[in-house]
C-alpha cells in the first residue's frame, strides 16, 4: 500500500516538473519528463509494483534466488575443471580408444629391427677405428668444406 502511495506521488510530482517545463516553452524537455513520470504509476497500475514488494520482503524468495545462483556458481566451475582437463570423462574416454585403435602396435614395447627380426650376420660397412675420431667425423667434414 505504502509503495502505491510513493509512486504515485513520484508521478504527480514528475507532472508538475513537466507542467512547469512545458510553461517556459520548452515542449520537448516537458514530454520526456512527463514520459518519465508516468512510468511509475503505470508499474502500479499493471500489479509490478505489488509482485516487486512481496518478492523483495519474502525470505523464501531470497533462498530460492540463492540456491539458483548456487546451481549457476556449481554449473560454471564444472565446465572450467572440464575445460582444463579436456574434456568430460566419456570424451577423454572416447579419444583414449580411437587413439588405442589409431595405434600400429599398440601392444609393443620396443620398436622393431627393420625386415628380419635379428640382423644380419655382416655389417654394412666396414667397422672404424675406435676412439673421438669417429665421434666427430661429421663436424670435420663441414668444417673442411667451409675451410676452417
């Protein structure tokens, strides 16, 4: 009842600015003022103003609104984790066996030898000489060819 009365005072008073402004000539100033003070009695008039007041004043209102944003805060940091451990737990799934699947071997431990299983008897060239020569027979060839 009370914020009835408030806003239609705020209303009536808004006019009178808006009468006011209207007598020093100046229309377009006065109709949005007058467009401004008739949107609280209109609130009144349609029951808002009603709904606004026993919602605000209602403590079963305000949990109802708390649990919601507590569902919203729930929701929003289930998708951040997911997001930063890729995925939900079916989609990790899911990759882990198309990976399984993708796999050419998926069961062996080492890679294989090539053609046969063991190697060949012979080398495949002839063995050198033992010691840092070797080590750095690549190194010396590119810098022979730069001429260093």
């Amino acid at each position: 009842m009370i914020a009835e009365t408030i806003c239609s005072a705020v209303s009536a008073a808004g006019l009178g600015i808006a009468a006011i402004t209207g007598y020093r000539k100046r229309y377009l100033a006065a109709a949005r003022i007058a467009a401004y003070a008739l949107v609280p009695l209109g609130l009144v008039l349609t029951g808002a103003v009603d709904w606004a007041v026993s919602t605000a004043f209602s403590p079963t209102a305000w949990i109802g609104f708390g649990l919601l944003g507590g569902a919203w805060a729930l929701f929003m940091t289930t998708r951040a984790v997911e997001r930063r451990s890729g995925g939900t737990r079916k989609e990790r799934r899911a990759a882990e066996r198309a990976a399984r699947k993708d796999a050419v071997a998926p069961a062996a431990s080492a890679p294989s030898l090539g053609r046969s299983a063991r190697p060949s008897a012979a080398p495949a060239s002839p063995p050198k000489a033992s010691g840092s020569g070797e080590d750095f027979s690549d190194i010396e060839a590119i810098l022979k060819k730069h001429g260093i």
